[in-house]
C-alpha cells in the first residue's frame, strides 16, 4: 500500500538572529518532527472527533536535547530546557497566514524573543500553550537545527514556522 504525506515534511524553521540596528548575523533552515502527540492531534481533527486549538504558539529550547517522536510538552522543561532567557512575558503567538494554495506560515510576521542573556540555542517547538516555561499543552512540532545558534544578549532572535499541504495524483 503506498500512502501520500498530505504535510510534505511537517513544519520548516527558518531563524534569524536580529542586532540592534536590524543587521542579521546569522540564519539558518531547518526541518522538523511531528511528535506522536501532534501527529494524534491532527488525526483527530480529520476524523471530527478532537477541539480546533485556536492559538499557537513558538518557544525555543537550549538543552542539547534530541527530540524523537515520544517527545511531549513535559520533555520541554527537564530535557529540552526550554529557553526563557527573553524579555516576553509569555511565548510568541505563532501569527500564521494562509496563501490560499498551499502555504501556512508566520513568515510575513515572525515570532520575536528579545534575549536578555547570551544562549546557545538548539532548537524550537510549535504548541498550544502560551506559558513561558509551561510543561503542558499540544506539542505540535519540535526541531532542533542542525547548528545551534549563539544568540547574543540584546538582540532579538527571529522565528519563521512553516508547512505546505502537498496535493496528490
């Protein structure tokens, strides 16, 4: 049997560290994994038995942590050691757009977390809670990049999300 991946490859993370004078010193591509949590949510939602989740929400981690498809919103705080190191009160609602094809992102208004300590970032996260520092909620989709970023204090670090919702034959 051969099945199609309505998602293409999940969500795509696209990072930005932002100086002052909104010079960029660094970016960055990277892919993602859908946890098992994420993938049940979806799933629920295409059978009508689950709740639409009406806001999402970015957060970024600075453990040396790898994500794997077990990974829930508990790993956040004891293995992925989210980053709270930012000036936000609460984690950037993830401000998604829909091309009206194929496209839902947050490019044209990306999550900013305005660091107030120099980090090393490993990777970010999608969810459904907007507590900085939280530990439940659906964990849609975490990445860690393929290198971390050195995010200095005082500048801001920028965060794309992105999926594509591929047609089939």
């Amino acid at each position: 049997m051969i099945y199609e991946n309505l998602f293409g490859k999940g969500f795509v993370y696209e990072g930005e560290i932002i100086l002052p004078d909104g010079s960029i010193i660094a970016s960055g591509r990277d892919q993602n994994l859908v946890p098992q949590v994420g993938i049940d949510h979806l799933v629920s939602l295409l059978r009508g038995t689950g709740v639409p989740i009406s806001n999402w929400y970015v957060g970024l981690f600075e453990g040396n942590f790898v994500p794997t498809s077990g990974t829930t919103a508990a790993d956040l705080q004891v293995n992925a050691q989210e980053s709270q190191s930012y000036s936000e009160a609460s984690r950037p609602e993830w401000n998604d757009d829909y091309d009206g094809v194929s496209v839902v992102s947050n490019l044209s208004s990306r999550a900013e977390f305005s660091f107030t300590a120099d980090k090393r970032i490993y990777g970010a996260f999608l969810i459904s809670s907007a507590i900085k520092g939280g530990d439940s909620g659906v964990l849609l989709s975490i990445a860690r990049f393929g290198s971390p970023y050195d995010v200095p204090a005082g500048t801001t670090f920028r965060l794309g999300v992105s999926t594509t919702l591929l047609p089939t034959l």
